[in-house]
C-alpha cells in the first residue's frame, strides 16, 4: 500500500490491525502518532506556533488536570534508577547535554 486511496479501501479490521503493530512496535511512551501540519487548521508544529505568538489570544484561562501521568510514559521494566536514565535518553536524547537536570529527574 501506497496512497490514501489505496487504504481507503482496505477492510477496517486491516487498518485496526496495522494500527495495532504501529503502535505496539513504538518505543514505551512515545507519541506515535503526533500533529499534522495541513497549512489550514494546523499552519505549523504547536511548538512553533506558540513561540511566534500565533494562538488565540482572547482565551483568559487554559485549565488542565493531569494525575499520575508519569506512569504512561516510564516502562514497567525500568527497575532502577539505571534504567530510568537509559528510558529518559531514548525518550528525550537532548538530555543527555544536561547532565544535571537528569540528575533531578532520577533523584
């Protein structure tokens, strides 16, 4: 397969399942899937975005609640603070030149 059209023909249960192997086969945590930048609804990467000050800037308040997330993103193999260092690297590799903020992290 490889075009949209092509998959807009496939059953649901063979995109579920591509779906499923995509997934699974991503590093523990990791986004597999992130935002699409189309030019209309989404002109650039969030990031961007938000440092060049192009938001709705009317919104007074953005609310958020997030408990316990942390355990979404750390494997349940990583057993000690070795681990949690090797996890943090391939996760996030710019940390790697901040030695003193992944000690932060992992104490």
């Amino acid at each position: 397969m490889s075009s949209i059209e092509q998959a807009r023909q496939l059953p649901t249960e063979a995109l579920q399942l591509a779906n499923t192997i995509t997934v699974g086969l991503a590093s523990y945590g990791g986004f597999t899937y992130g935002p699409v930048v189309d030019g209309d609804f989404l002109p650039a990467l969030p990031g961007q975005l938000l440092a060049r000050g192009q938001f709705d800037k009317s919104i007074k308040v953005m609310v958020g609640h997030n408990a316990n997330e942390g355990l979404i993103f750390t494997p349940p193999y990583s057993q000690n603070t070795t681990d949690i260092r090797a996890q943090l690297a391939v996760t996030i590799p710019s940390i790697m030149a901040y030695p003193d903020t992944l000690d932060y992290i992992t104490k």
